[in-house]
C-alpha cells in the first residue's frame, strides 16, 4: 500500500496533568491504534506528554480561515462584552 | 521506559493467567482476590493523585462516591446557570436604556453559555444531559437558592451582577483548582468571562446610588434583599456542612464555605461605601485582631425553606424551566429530523 492511500491522523498532546490536548502535529496510519503508536513513537520521545488524543483528519469540520470575517463577527460594535468597558471609581479595586 | 516496562508486564501477567486457566490450576477465587487487590491499588493511585495536587481525568479510575460528588456539584453548577438566566431575563424587555439592555442580553446569553459548559463537562462523567434535567425538573437536583428571589425593580439587576456574580467568582476562583480536570478548566474559562458580569452590575447600582433620591432609595433596597441570600449562596456553616468534609478531603472543594464567605464580604464593605449606602447589616464592624469584618448571623430557617423549595420563586423557576423546554421540543424534533434525513442521503450516495 502506497503511504498516500494511509489516513491522516491529528495528534493531541497533554503535556502535564491537568492541562489541555493540544494539537502538536499528524502522521498517516492503517487505524486509530496504530496512530496512537506512531504518534508515541514520533510525538512523545522527550517525555513530552501524559496523554495523546489521535483523531481522523476527515473527522474534523473547519471553519475556513479566508472565509472567518464572513463567519466569525469580530463583535467590535460590542465592546461592553469586556470587563474593561465599565468605568468604575478608582477605590474599586480587585472587581 | 515506564511505558514498555508496563505493557511488558501486562502482557506477561495476561499470559500467565491464560497458561494457568488452560490448565485449571486457577480457581475463581484467585482471580476475584486478583480484582480485589486491583480496586485497592486503584484506590491508592487515585489517592496518590489527589495528595500530589494532580487533575483527575475522565478516563482515570476514581471511587464511585467520587464521581458521585463531582457529578452532584457541576450539574448543580451547571442548573444555577440555567436558572440564573431567569430572574435578570425579566428586565431584559424593561431596561431603561438601549446601552443597559443590550449589556443584559450579552450577560444572560454568557450565562446559557456556561451551562453549556458545564453539562457537557459533567458528562464526561457518564451521566448525559437529559438525565441531568430531568433530575433538575423533578427537584431531585438543587441550583442556587438566591435564584429563588424575584428582581422586584431596575436596582435588583444591578445587585445581582455586582453581589451574585461576584459570590460566584470567589467560589468559582477557589475551584480552578478542584481536582476534577473537566471542571476546573471550565471554571478557568468561565472565570475570564465573569469579570464583566460584576463590573456591569457594580457600574449600573452605582449610578442609580449616585441618582435622585429615589434612585438611591431603590438602590439601598435592593442591596438591603440581596445582600443575605448572596451570603447565603456558600452554604451552611462548615460545621453543619453535609457535603463539605469528604469534598474538601478529595479536593474538589478547596476552601471552606465559611472561608469564601469571610473573603466575599470583606471584598464587599468597602465597595458598599463608595456607593454611598448603608450596610445591609448593622453588626458590620471591622476587626482588627481577626483583620476581617464581623457580621450578624444568617437567618438559616430561611435558608433551609428555599433549599427546600418554600423560596418566594422555587415553583416559578421550575415551571417556567418546563414549559421552555416543552415549548422547544419543535427544535429537537427538527434537529433529529435533519440528523436521520443526512445520514439516509450520505448512504444512498455510499450505496
Ligand atoms: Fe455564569
Ligand atoms: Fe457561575
Ligand atoms: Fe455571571
């Protein structure tokens, strides 16, 4: 089997206990238990992380990022979403 | 290394169990002590976990009891956000300005997006979200009793924003640090978007204080209502607290119910006095040997009416949650239609 005609898998890692995934790179594989071996064998070499998510490229929806102006609105007409919009007295400290 | 080493002796130990069994030399009882001495041995781990201040993950083995706990607390978390929408929607269509209703709307619509945080956290846990609002409807699942009060004028939306966001912002801060992995990086995302919430109650009280006379006298009243159920919001003293020994022993509670209620009214007074009102309670003294302000007692008769549902608004809360979501069922219906309609189209094309 050519090495094109393998899957594309993405691969998470949880670099310590009690942080999140996060994506770290992808490699081909035959299954999702292979991946995860791969992904050890190339992702984790240098006790990099605790735990490794792999999941099937095709498996995840994008937005697209040349389109993220039409999808995304920036919300720059609603600034009172952020905390530092409201004025308060100087003496108010720690809100 | 480790790993290997793991794996190597698992498939060593696996293959001597089978060895063995082929040749009967392993009764039941062996593997049951086998089990046995497992469940200990995770009991320890889970334990180690927690004494080294590590994140339990969903995957990772805990007590039962434990997941119960967690399961009971986000959920109950995850329900005071839904609720929580329901007194301060009242005023969306009567804010007195553009500016305060639009400013309202973007709170309430952060809180349902809390609850969506939350539940799906908490099903992590094994526990899906029908299942949790069910429980909720019926009363075997509690929310925040402060949810039971009515927001009887303008004033009260700001007093919430300022006094009930801010009681659940010091709760929430103490449990960025809970020990349940899910919950405590949702309470770091929801933290970040809580701060808003305050100040935007803070600044609309502030300005009807800082108003006619009237206004300031809506403004002492409403804090003068909520200022009790928001002390309230952290549960009974630590001594009368049922849950609170074995949370606080798992960490996934991290500071006491006294300790966070000590901490919100100390950040409070000095904010009440720059809006220029009166304490809501007279017994409010600094004290400098304890370096914290004194206070009165909780009324705790009425507390245990609105847990247990004799508050002003527990059967309106629950009522209005049930007519929504029947109301919705048009939604689900739709969402599930479309579902099985792309799934049935997706296979012709594969066919
Ligand atoms: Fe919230
Ligand atoms: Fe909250
Ligand atoms: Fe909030």
């Amino acid at each position: 089997m050519k090495q094109e005609q393998l899957a594309i898998y993405e691969v998470f890692i949880r670099s310590n206990r009690g942080l999140d995934h996060k994506h770290v790179g992808s490699l081909h594989a035959e299954s999702p238990e292979h991946a995860l071996m791969y992904a050890r064998d190339c992702y984790i070499r240098r006790s990099e992380g605790v735990s490794i998510w792999v999941v099937e490229s095709t498996n995840i929806t994008a937005s697209e990022e040349s389109d993220i102006e039409n999808f995304v609105d920036p919300m720059d007409d609603k600034p009172y979403r952020h905390a530092t919009h409201y004025v308060l007295p100087d003496s108010i400290k720690n809100m | 290394m480790k790993y290997n080493d793991t794996l190597i002796d698992n498939i060593l130990y696996k293959r001597i169990i089978l060895l063995l069994s082929r040749f009967g030399a392993l009764s039941m009882q062996v593997i049951d002590k086998n089990a046995n001495k497992s469940y200990e041995q995770e009991l320890a781990n889970f334990e180690q976990k927690i004494a080294d201040e590590q994140k339990i993950e969903p995957s990772d083995w805990m007590p039962e009891a434990y997941r119960k706990n967690v399961i009971r607390q986000m959920s109950q978390h995850a329900h005071s956000e839904i609720i929580g929408m329901q007194p301060e929607g009242n005023w969306l269509t009567r804010a007195p300005s553009l500016r305060r209703k639009a400013i309202l709307l973007s709170k309430v619509q952060d809180e349902a997006g809390h609850g969506l945080y939350l539940y799906s956290a908490t099903e992590t846990l094994g526990i899906n979200r029908s299942e949790m609002i069910a429980a909720l409807q019926s009363g075997e699942a509690k929310y925040a009793q402060i949810f039971n009060y009515p927001t009887l004028t303008w004033a009260d939306v700001g007093a919430i924003g300022w006094l009930v966001d801010g009681a659940a912002i010091v709760n929430q801060i103490s449990l960025q640090r809970t020990s349940y992995g899910p919950y405590a990086r949702s309470m770091v995302r929801i933290c970040k978007e809580e701060s808003f919430h305050q100040r935007q109650g803070y600044e609309a009280l502030y300005a009807m204080a800082h108003g006619t006379p009237v206004q300031k006298q809506m403004a002492q009243d409403a804090l003068n209502r909520i200022w009790w159920p928001s002390l309230m919001m952290f549960g009974p003293h630590d001594a009368d607290s049922a849950h609170s020994s074995q949370s606080m022993a798992w960490k996934i509670k991290r500071i006491s119910n006294d300790e966070l209620r000590q901490s919100f009214i100390d950040q409070s007074v000095p904010q009440i006095e720059v809006l220029g009102l009166e304490m809501p309670d007279p017994e409010i003294k600094w004290n400098e040997e304890r370096g914290h302000y004194d206070s009165g007692e909780i009324n705790w008769q009425e507390f245990k009416e609105v847990v247990n549902g004799a508050g002003p608004c527990n059967y309106q809360r629950i009522k209005h949650h049930k007519n929504a979501h029947q109301e919705g069922e048009w939604v689900r219906e739709a969402v599930r239609s479309y579902k099985e309609k792309r799934a049935k189209k997706q296979n012709e094309t594969a066919a």
